[in-house]
C-alpha cells in the first residue's frame, strides 16, 4: 500500500480528483458553505462552488503495475485554517499531488511550500478548467518558482485516465526521490501565516 496526498488551494478540484479514481465510493466531508466563512472562504474564480471539504477525503485505487499496489488517496482541505490536518494526512505518505488551477495559481503558493518545507516528494498537476487559459509547463513551473526536478503535468480532475496518469507519475517520481520523514516543524512559517 502506498499513501498519497492530494493538496491545493480553495476550489481546484480535490474532491473531484479522489472522487473520478476511487475504486470505491470516496469518504467526503463535504459542508455547505456559510455566511460565517465568507470573510475567508474567497470564491473569486468559484462562484458557482457551494460545498467545501473540512477534513479530508479518501479513496483507494488497485494497480497491477508491475506488482499488485493499492494506492490510497487523501485530499486536503484547501483553506489555510486546515493546514494542521495537512500534516497529519502527510505523515506515512510516499508523495503528494499539488492540484493546481491557473487562474489563481496564488492559492497554490501554500501547497507547494509546505511539500517543500516538510521533505514530501511532490509534483504539480494542473487542472485543466473549462475556459481557461493553457499555459505552458515551463510558464507554470516559473510562476510557482519550482526546481527543475519537481515534475509539473496536466489533467483533467473529472477523468478517470488523466487521473490515473498523474498518480502513475506521482509515485514514478517518490520512489526515485530521497525519501523523508514528514515532519511537523516546531516553528512552521506556515502555520503562523
């Protein structure tokens, strides 16, 4: 069994990540969005959004690739009150999927920082919205100022293949990389943010 983590910012896809791979029915932890939360939960870019995730959510998916692996799937709340749960779902995982939306790829600055911070081999996948805009690879991996070893792929998030490809490459790229301990720093910049 591999462990993966799926993490981004606010509305780029998670759920529907878990969701379009999960050979079973996917845990969510949906809510309806409040007026309690506007003040942080911005929709600029996701009006139609209505539900947000406030745990986790959990899928699993069995490879014959070219040994029998189960992979299990945990996306992340995306806003950054969440961020302690980020590290509890990182512990014990082989690598983490950051989903990534170009029209406000600054939700993404966390994500990417924390797989940083923390040691997690990690790529960026990014979602492929309806109407948006396509950058090249390059011009994301510069936006998001990652190193040249972090592999940055493109997907569908509602589509079974794509979906599968970028795990596939997930998990290529973590058991090529130096593996760490996630670890929860004492002082994380991220969690005084």
């Amino acid at each position: 069994m591999l462990k993966t983590v799926v993490a981004g910012g606010f509305g780029v896809g998670k759920t529907t990540f878990v969701g379009a791979i999960s050979e079973i029915p996917p845990l969510t932890t949906e809510e309806y969005l409040t007026q309690a939360g506007a003040a942080t939960d911005h929709l600029t870019g996701v009006e139609e959004k209505t539900t947000t995730t406030v745990a986790f959510d959990f899928g699993r998916l069995s490879l014959d690739v070219p040994v029998p692996l189960e992979l299990l799937l945990f996306g992340t709340p995306g806003q950054e009150r969440f961020l302690d749960i980020w590290y509890d779902l990182s512990a014990g995982a082989v690598g983490a999927v950051v989903l990534v939306d170009t029209r406000r790829l600054e939700s993404s600055f966390t994500a990417v920082s924390f797989f940083e911070q923390i040691g997690l081999p990690f790529l960026v996948a990014v979602n492929e919205f309806d109407g948006a805009h396509r950058y090249d690879r390059d011009e994301v991996r510069a936006a998001l100022n990652l190193p040249p070893q972090v592999p940055v792929v493109t997907c569908d998030a509602r589509n079974t293949s794509s979906v599968a490809t970028v795990l596939l490459t997930l998990v290529r790229h973590a058991l090529t990389t130096t593996p760490a301990t996630p670890a929860r720093p004492s002082d994380s910049p991220l969690l005084d943010a």
